[in-house]
C-alpha cells in the first residue's frame, strides 16, 4: 500500500520529464537530408528550466538538450556547462509554467515547422454523407 503510490508517481513524474523534454511548441523535427546531429540534439530536446530543488529532486536532466549533445557528461557536470556556455540557456528553453501548455501539442506542421495540438492541425475535411 504504500510502496504502490510512490512508485506510480515516480512513473508518472518519468513520464512526464520524458514527454516535456521531447514534445514542445518549438522543437525541431528534420527529414533525412536536413538532419545534424548537433542540431537536433540542441533543437530536438527541450532544456526545462526547473527551479532549484526539482532540478536537484530530477538529477539536472531538464538539461537535456546538453545531454543529447554530449551523453557523457555526468548529470552533476550539467550546470557547468550552463555557466560555462551561457547561451546554452536559452537554446530551447521551457519553462515550468510553458511545460503545461505544451501536454495539448500532439501533431508536427509541415508548414510550420513546429507542433501543433489537434485543434490547429490543417487537415481537409471530407463532405459529410447522409
């Protein structure tokens, strides 16, 4: 009874770490020919600005567009990197708050360049048979 709700939570709180780092407004997704590593790395992942104690509760890993640049970096050496590469912080940047939003983003535009939740997605309609 009590080891069951602590692990469900931990799951749900992976889950949504996982979810927010991957899926939000201004994320970068490219075909093959447009691919970088770099890029996608930086673009593709989200860095979630986390106040101090859920970045220590979280072991930095709302760094992650850092950690998808350079895995090998310990979770403890994250914030150096920060310090030391500053305009690494705004470099898909989410914050708390925007994190929230970014649950409804569900489908990538094309045209865009960026998701979309379903009520924003272009999608032709079909003539409603009788």
């Amino acid at each position: 009874l009590v080891h069951l709700p602590i692990a469900v939570l931990a799951g749900a709180v992976g889950v949504w770490l996982f979810y927010v780092q991957h899926q939000f407004e201004k994320t970068r997704w490219a075909r093959d020919p447009d691919w970088s590593f770099q890029e996608t790395a930086l673009y593709g992942s989200s860095y979630y600005d986390l106040p101090a104690p859920l970045r220590w509760m979280t072991a930095n890993i709302g760094i992650h567009h850092v950690h998808h640049l350079a895995s090998r970096i310990p979770f403890y050496r994250l914030p150096e990197v920060l310090k030391d590469y500053p305009h690494l912080r705004s470099v898909s940047r989410v914050t708390l708050k925007e994190s929230l939003h970014g649950a409804r983003l569900a489908l990538w535009d094309e045209e865009r360049q960026r998701l979309v939740p379903f009520e924003h997605a272009n999608v032709p309609t079909a003539p409603v048979r009788a």
